[in-house]
C-alpha cells in the first residue's frame, strides 16, 4: 500500500507518465487530482492504481487499451487447450500472458501490456510464431493461468461462487473395510479439490440421487444426479477441476489414479451426518478424461417387502412365491428398477431365525442381519457358480444370486433347486415371461426349467406425482392428456406441476410396478413344450397375473402418478404394444353350423382388418386349433350338431396350446343360466345372436382388451 500511495503523489520532475495513465485520461478524468504512475511502475500495478483512481472497472479499461493500440479485446471462452501447451508456464506468468489460439505461423496472446517489447520477443523465439496480441485485464489472465496450471485456486474460486462451507457433520469421511475409522480432520480440508467432492457427494444424498455421474466435456464438463430414475444437471466445471474431483473420487475408491486408459470398478464405505454409505464407483476412459458414475447406496435402509409399496394383488402372490422350500423365484428388470431391493425385502421376510439363508452377490449391496453374504471375486477364482458350489455344502435353506447370467450359474442353481433348496435370483428380461427364454439362452433344458421355475416378478418404477405441487384434473383435458387419454383408455386424476421440493419435476419418491407370474402345472407344461411367449403370456394371465401397464394404470386411476410417466417408463398402451408385437393382422376363428351366420360375422370382422378362418362343428375348430392355436379370439357357437360349444369350450381350456385363447360364445336360445355356467367353464364373454353387428364388434374389442 506504501508503494501505491508513493505512486498516486504528485509526480518528480522528470518522470515520465505511464502510458495506462494517458490512456484513461483520455476517457475523462475521474478524480480531481491526476493519477500519477511511474512508466516503470509494475504493470499489475499500474492496472489496479488506474482502476481505482479513474473508477473505471476492469473491462472498461481492457476495452480502452484495445481500442488505443488496435486490437481486440481477449476472449478466454475461446481459447484453444492445445495452445498453451506452446509456452511454458515460468514464462506466461513472467510475462503476464496467456495463450489463447495458434496456426502455423501465429500465436494469439492475451497480454496487459501490450508495450512488452521483450515479451513479444520471447515468445517469437520460443514458439517460431508471431505474437499476435489481445488485451485481458491482469486478474483475467491470471485467472486463466491459475486453471491451467493450478486447478486448486480455480476450485477455491468456484467454492466461493458456491458460497459452500463444509462443516464436521459434512464432511464425507472414509470408513475403512474392518470398521468406522474416519481420516483426520487435516486431510479432510486438505484442499480445495477435497471440499468440492464432499459438496457433490453430499449434494447428490441430500437431493435423493441414486447415482453421481461425472462427465467430461471439451473445455467444461458437468455433474448430474439421477434422482428418481431421471438424470438432472447440478453443476457445470471447468475440464481441470473436474479431473481433479474424478481424481479424489479414484482415492476413495481405492483406484489406480495414473490409469486413465481402462475401465475401473471400486467401492467405498463413507460416513456423513453419522449415517453410512456404500459408494460404488465405475470409471470409464471418454473424450481424452475419465467419466465416473457413483451408486450409492444407503447402508443403513432396512426395507420389508410391506415397504415397498408393491399393489396388494401382486405382493400376496410374491409371498405366496416365498412359501417354496424350493425351486427358483427369479426377478427381472432392467438396471436401477429395484430388483435388489425386492429381493433384499424378500429375504427380510424370509429370516425368522429358523432357517439358513446365504447369498452370492457381486457387489454386495447392502448388509443384512443373520445372513451370510458372500461376494464374487472374479480375480481370485470365485464365481457365481464357484460360490454357489460352495454354499451347497454349508446346509442352507434359502439362496440369493445376485445375477443368473452364464451357463455355469442357471445349472448350479437349477440343480440347488432339485434338491431342495429355495433359490431367489435376477435374471435381465423384458417382462416375468421372458424370464423363460432367458434361462434357456443360457443353457438350461426346457424340462429342467419347467420343474424348477416356481414364478418370476418383472419391475419398473414410475415417478410418484409430488404431494406438495400436484393439481387435481378438472374441466377440459389439455392436448396431450387427451392423447393419452385415448391411448391408453383412462382419464389422468392428477397433473405433475413442479415445485422447489421436486426440483421442478412434478414427481418426488417411486412407485413399483410389476407383474408377477406364477408357474402352475398348466404353465410348466407349456415350458416343457417349448410354446411361444405369447402362448406362455396367455397362460400366465388365465392363472393371475396382471401385466405392467395394467398396474401402473391403477396407479394413474389412484392419483398417485400420470399418463405421461407411464408412457414414459413403460411404453405405449396395451393394444399399440400387442398390434406391433403381432406379425400381420390378428386371426379369428368364427365356429358356427350357419353357413350364413359365419358369412356375416366373417363380412363384419374382415372390414376391421381380421383374417377369418371358419369351421362348420366343432370337430373342424379342434382339427384347426391342433395345427395351428395361435388366433386371438375363437368366436363359438353354443349349438350345434355332433359336438356343442359347451364341450369344445371344454377341450379348449384343456389342452396347453389353447388354455388361454379368448373365446366369446355366441347363442340364439341362451339364458342367463347358460351364460353363468359358461363363464364359470372359462367363456371369456357372452353374447346372444340378435345382438346387432357393431354391438357384437365391441365385444370382440372388449375381449382382446382383458386378455391380451
């Protein structure tokens, strides 16, 4: 401060005027007495002298040196990374310079000084290029140096912005494998870098996400948090503070932080507001970094199958799934859908005490009492089916795998299952159907899974509207409410609005879909006879079970979630599903001795697009079905010669192949007596002959509808 006040006293006689002094002179002085700078003053100095005592503030003044020599004002958010790597940083901080971009003959450089004769020399011979010069305030360029060569100051700088101040409780402090052992206080505000992981990784917990992903960009990359199954942005950062932060995150993690080139998998265990956290962490090589993805998993939940908030029709027949002393319960779904976390209710269910449950999982996600866990390691020869030969010899009653997911795991399992042993596992299909098809890509008989399948749960979780924001529908439908609407044949009760509690989104919390299929003697049969999956479909929905899209509709008709998220998570309707799903048109077989009977039902279905087979008795219907049952619908009359409707219907839901076929019954003499028994014998409608032609096409729909 001395030397600036030397500096601001009236000039010696002799001494010449520094040339920033004229040039904010020129722009009208802004002080009463003239502001007066040795020509040899330090030109930092000189900057925040002129500053202060013209109250001009920094861009201006830039702008003013610029336009005095010519040249244009610097424009850092175009530089070039490449270009720094020209000159080394002794020099760019000497010189107060920064590079900004080059060719082969030039080097365009942000310089305060633009006088700096020497400067401009050095460069030339260091670089073989052309200093070519933009103007930046000293602080400008500083700032530029400091992020690249000190990501540390930049970091502090973005603190700042943050206003973030990390007290004890958080802080994010590592738990070692054997126990809570926390690192020193030292080390957790060792740097900057340090406190804007922790603020991340706090950040992230406090907001509900399930995963941290931390992605690279060219000059920025960003930090996202999935929360609630959709990714939101939180944090933009410059490319070597980011570096950085994925840095710390690999020290947490017990990760090779000079491998950038491969793949990395780690885990750590870190403790915040007293409560635990397993992080599992995956680093990828991407765009010249790293991207990092942290799960995390909170350690401490302790959820039931009550918990979860499963609809009461699919949670009994899941329990119902559990009274097994053997066999396999897999579970399906895609990643983050909430397998492992329905397993691990299932399992809370199932440890009474009385029985010895054991699991293999890879990773080991959360840690439950009275049940031993084992977790696969790869490297060291433990396997799935390693594993799993091992715990065979321990006596349990109940194993969870992790994942079924090669040919040595489905046989272990299949054959823990033959000899008594309750085996619950995660298989990765689209639905609880394909759960099937899965276990025999990987190699597993066709018998073999018909008597070791005891049933498959598929899941997904929607959005569940926020309690705080969510508006009641009323009056008029808005466009795409409409749409849905006539999609998927229900009005929405609730619109999703969007609050600071939901972070704009309209939704806080989830809520789980699912469908569960239990695998009947009728349905065992048909795996055993290697039928189709639409066959399977139809056979699991006679014994049960409801498909996703009618749950999650429920939930829509509950006010619990919208349109919009269903569609969302799972899709179109059922019927837009179904129609794709179908190769070519659907099939029907009308089944009538009424030669002009089946000539007008045959007229009215082939208009909407139906491909009609008829039959005169029903000998020729089952002579049909046997070769070929894959119709959609079975139009049958109730009278007729030789072999009547009531025995056909009979030889029908029978036989595997037609088990589930949707069979309407159409009659000119039926009472509402013979309508009952019908459908008590597994008609799927009823309709009497008057019935007019668009009466009886509605009900064909109806049909298609309740059992497709």
């Amino acid at each position: 401060m001395s030397d600036e006040r030397e500096m601001t006293t009236e000039r010696p006689q002799g001494v010449s005027l520094h040339w920033l002094v004229r040039i904010a002179e020129r722009a009208g002085p802004g002080t009463e007495d003239r502001v007066d700078v040795p020509a040899g003053a330090p030109i930092t100095d000189a900057w925040s002298v002129v500053i202060r005592g013209y109250h001009i503030d920094e861009p201006e003044l830039a702008r003013l040196v610029a336009s005095y020599y010519r040249l244009e004002v610097a424009d850092f958010k175009t530089a070039d990374p490449n270009a720094a790597l020209l000159l080394s940083e002794a020099m760019c901080r000497k010189h107060h310079i920064f590079p900004l971009y080059d060719d082969d003959r030039h080097l365009v450089i942000a310089t305060c000084d633009p006088t700096d004769v020497e400067m401009e020399r050095a460069v030339g011979f260091s670089t073989g290029r052309t200093a070519v010069f933009q103007v930046a305030s000293p602080n400008q360029i500083q700032d530029a140096l400091d992020g690249r060569f000190s990501p540390e100051r930049q970091v502090e700088s973005l603190l700042g912005s943050l206003e973030a101040e990390l007290d004890d409780a958080d802080a994010v402090k590592l738990v070692e494998e054997m126990g809570p052992e926390s690192v020193s206080e030292d080390d957790v505000r060792a740097t900057p870098v340090v406190k804007l992981t922790n603020l991340i990784i706090t950040d992230g917990i406090a907001q509900g996400a399930s995963d941290i992903h931390v992605e690279p960009g060219r000059k920025i990359g960003s930090v996202r948090y999935r929360v609630d199954g959709v990714l939101r942005k939180h944090m933009d950062l410059p490319m070597a503070a980011l570096n950085r932060v994925i840095s710390r995150i690999k020290i947490l993690s017990k990760l090779d932080i000079a491998d950038r080139l491969r793949p990395q998998d780690g885990k750590a265990r870190v403790r915040i507001r007293n409560l635990h956290y397993d992080l599992r962490v995956s680093t990828l090589p991407a765009a010249g970094s790293e991207k990092c993805v942290i799960r995390i998993l909170d350690s401490s939940a302790s959820l039931t199958l009550d918990d979860l908030d499963l609809p009461g029709e699919e949670l009994e027949r899941m329990r119902g799934l559990l009274t097994h002393r053997d066999g396999i319960v897999v579970i399906t779904g895609p990643t983050g859908s909430g397998k492992t976390t329905t397993l691990y209710g299932a399992l809370r269910e199932l440890a009474d005490g009385k029985i010895n449950i054991m699991t293999v999982e890879d990773p080991i996600e959360y840690d439950l009492p009275s049940i031993t866990q084992t977790q696969v390691e790869t490297k060291q020869g433990m396997t799935f089916g390693g594993a799993l030969r091992a715990i065979l010899r321990q006596d349990p009653d109940v194993i969870l795998i992790g994942e079924i997911r090669d040919k040595e795991t489905v046989t272990v399992a299949a054959q823990a299952a033959m000899t008594g042993h309750l085996v619950l596992a995660t298989v990765h299909a689209n639905d609880a159907v394909s759960a099937v098809a899965r276990m025999a890509d990987m190699g597993l008989p066709y018998p073999t899974i018909a008597q070791t399948l005891r049933g498959a749960l598929a899941q997904r979780l929607l959005r569940r509207v926020c309690s705080t924001c969510a508006e009641p529908v009323r009056g008029a439908l808005t466009p795409d409410e409409q749409r849905l609407t006539e999609r998927h044949g229900i009005e929405p009760v609730v619109r999703a609005v969007g609050c600071s509690e939901c972070g704009f989104s309209g939704y806080r919390g989830r809520l789980p879909v699912v469908e569960v299929m239990v695998a009947g003697p009728r349905f065992a049969q048909a795996v055993e006879q290697r039928k189709g999956h639409s066959t399977l479909t139809r056979v699991a929905a006679q014994g049960g079970m409801r498909e996703m899209h009618i749950v999650g509709l429920d939930w829509v008709r509950q006010g619990k979630t919208t349109l919009v998220e269903v569609e969302r998570v799972l899709g179109q309707s059922i019927e837009d599903d179904t129609e794709e799903a179908d190769e070519g048109p659907p099939k029907v077989l009308v089944v009538d001795d009424d030669a002009d009977a089946r000539l007008l039902v045959r007229t009215l279905m082939e208009k909407q697009g139906f491909v009609v087979t008829e039959a005169r008795d029903g000998y020729e219907a089952l002579d049909i079905l046997k070769v070929d049952p894959e119709f959609r619908v079975v139009i049958l009359d109730l009278l007729m010669p030789g072999i009547n409707g009531r025995e056909v219907l009979k030889q029908i839901r029978s036989a595997v192949d037609t088990a589930a076929l949707p069979v309407l019954i159409r009659t000119g003499t039926g009472t509402e007596r013979d309508e009952t028994e019908l459908l008590m014998a597994g008609a799927d409608d009823f309709i009497p002959k008057t019935a007019d032609p668009e009466r009886l096409l509605a009900r064909v729909r109806a049909v298609l509808r309740r059992t497709v």
